[in-house]
C-alpha cells in the first residue's frame, strides 16, 4: 500500500469476548472480521478513498487462547474455569493428545492437547488475522494465544509442532498478508500461567521489525511490567527496558486484566489496574529513551470465571519526558476501538 505520510494511525482494539465467537474457525473470522471493519471505518482518507497513513491494529492478549475449544461449545460451556473447560477438551480428544504424548513425552496431558491442537490453532489465527491484514491493509498486532513453536518456519500457515513445550505466543503480520514477527512471552504471571503449564520465552523471542513507521516490538501481558510481584520470579527480565536498548519507537501490547467483579482464586497473583500505574507501561515509559508510543489492547466482558475489565488505551511519552494519554476506552464494560493518529517517531526523538 502506497502511503506517503509522515503520520501512523495507531488502534487498540477492545473486543467484547464470547465463547461462541469460538465455535468454529468461520465464527472466529467473523467476529474479528467485523471489528477489524470498524477500524477501516475509522481511517483518514485521500479524494481517491485511499487510506492516507500506514495503520497499526493491536488486539488484546489470548485472543486466541481459547481457539483450542473449537468444535467443542457445547462441552466446555458449563465449565467455571479455563484448567476445568481444558480437562473436558483433554477427554473429548483423547487420541490426538495420546499421539502427541507418543510424539514429544511432556509432563503434562496439558501439554499433549497444546501440541495436538496446534495445527487447528495456528491455521484459524493465521487464516484471521493474515486475510485481515491483507484485505483491509493494516499492520496487524494478532493479540496471543497458546502454541508451541512450530517445525515449518515463521511463514507458513501450516504447523506442525516442534515440541510441546507452549508458549503465550503473539503473532504479527504485515499489508501484504505476511506473518512477519512471533513474540513469546518472557514473563510468566505467577501460579495462572504457570498453572497452565506454560513454557517461557526468552529476551531473545522478543523481535524488533521494522516498519514504514518505525521500529516495532511486542510485549504481552506481564512482559509490561518493571519488576516482578513474587520473590519467587528469579529470571524475570524488565522486557521493556530490553527493548528500549534495541531503540524501539513503538510498543505492541496485548494485555488483559482481572477485575474486581471476579476476584483470582486464593493464593493466585495477578497484576491489578493500580499496579500497572505505578509500574507498568504507563510509568516506564518517562524513563525510558527510544519508546514514543505504546498500544496497550484489553478485552473485557466474561469466559470460564473471569471478568475482564481494564480499557485499552494509547499513550505517548512526550518531548518533556511526560507520558500523555492520547486515546482510551470510555468505560471498561463495553467494546470499544480506540484510535489516535500521529507523528511517525524520528530515531532519537523526542
């Protein structure tokens, strides 16, 4: 796509999640398909209709997570929590998670059904989110969702596991309909991810690409904090501090967030919404030296016991070193796209 601009317009979207939005790959694609409408909706345009600036779309953190329920609704409806509603999918395909336990032997039948699932995971994303990108020419930030690392390369729609170790994985992909950055998370929240049984990523599985708009990077969920909020958390990394040294201008971030209305279960840690303005993005962003923006993506509503309520919003660190909201959801109870146009970052600037 021709745009020859000196602005970006950045979106972080705020979809209302439903599990029957996952009842099919055709149903996935449906919903983000609409939403991803309402962003083109929103963009400036020349006399011809053409978009006049490139355009970056970030959806929120495990978007994709529950895509390992497709086909099975109906079983997993009742349950009241997503281990519960994991352990009914277990059963329901038995084979597959019996091959993938032949295949890989992890120490979990968490893991088997990761594995076993990933191909239908992976082809439902891509499939999404890469006819987005292309048909509505955006630079799309695909949110995460749980997948091994795959045997096949970064540009394939096709998968097949390499392990079934599993990471929070995020994928992103260009205008032209290309998968061109997979970030896994380097952070694992405490006793929820690792619950999962969740692998790690590494500093290293945090990419920087670089774009007609600057240099882009992706940190998911508690990837955006400075510090961890255990003493038992040895390998934390500061994620946004490593990537600031990798002169980022803007950041990615797929997040979700927990509200009060559904409290995490006794002895479970989870980031709260005070926490993340006293040490998350918003209060990283004056110290450090190369981030200009941050695209910080929620999704609220309910799914398997929790309630989702944070708003996503858009912020900019400005040329006094003070960090301004450009953009945010007006409540943290209803869907919203969040949109702010502005300057593409000079390296080095402000």
């Amino acid at each position: 796509m021709d745009t020859t601009t000196d602005l970006v317009e950045l979106f972080a979207l705020q979809p209302r999640v439903s599990l029957e939005d996952y009842a099919s790959p055709a149903a996935f694609a449906a919903r983000h398909r609409a939403l991803a409408a309402k962003v083109d909706a929103l963009r400036a345009r020349d006399a011809s209709g053409q978009p006049r600036s490139p355009a970056l779309v970030v959806w929120p953190e495990s978007v994709g997570a529950p895509l390992l329920f497709l086909d099975h609704v109906p079983r997993v409806r009742r349950s009241t929590s997503l281990q519960g509603a994991l352990k009914r999918v277990v059963r329901a395909e038995a084979w597959g998670v019996w091959k993938a336990w032949g295949d890989f032997r992890p120490p979990s039948l968490t893991e088997c059904l990761y594995a076993a699932r990933a191909p239908l995971v992976h082809r439902a994303l891509w499939d999404t989110f890469s006819g987005i990108a292309r048909d509505f020419g955006l630079w799309v930030v695909a949110g995460s969702a749980l997948l091994p690392a795959g045997r096949r390369g970064e540009g394939s729609p096709h998968f097949e596991p390499f392990s079934a170790r599993t990471y929070n994985t995020s994928y992103t992909f260009s205008p032209e309909g290309n998968r061109v950055a997979t970030a896994r998370k380097a952070n694992l929240v405490p006793s929820w991810e690792n619950g999962l049984h969740l692998s790690p990523g590494r500093p290293e599985d945090l990419p920087v690409l670089q774009t007609p708009f600057g240099k882009l990077a992706t940190l998911i969920g508690y990837d955006g904090f400075a510090q961890p909020h255990t003493r038992d958390e040895p390998w934390f990394v500061p994620c946004a501090q490593y990537l600031d040294a990798m002169r980022v201008d803007i950041l990615a971030h797929p997040d979700i967030h927990t509200g009060p209305g559904a409290p995490p279960p006794q002895g479970e840690v989870r980031p709260d919404a005070e926490r993340w303005q006293q040490e998350g993005l918003p209060a990283q962003l004056r110290t450090l030296q190369n981030v200009r923006y941050v695209v910080s993506a929620q999704q609220v509503g309910s799914l398997f016991g929790d309630t989702f309520t944070a708003t996503s919003h858009i912020l900019e660190r400005t040329a006094s070193g003070d960090v301004r909201v450009l953009a945010q959801a007006q409540t943290t109870q209803e869907e919203d796209v969040v949109h702010a146009t502005v300057p593409i970052p000079e390296q080095g600037t402000p």
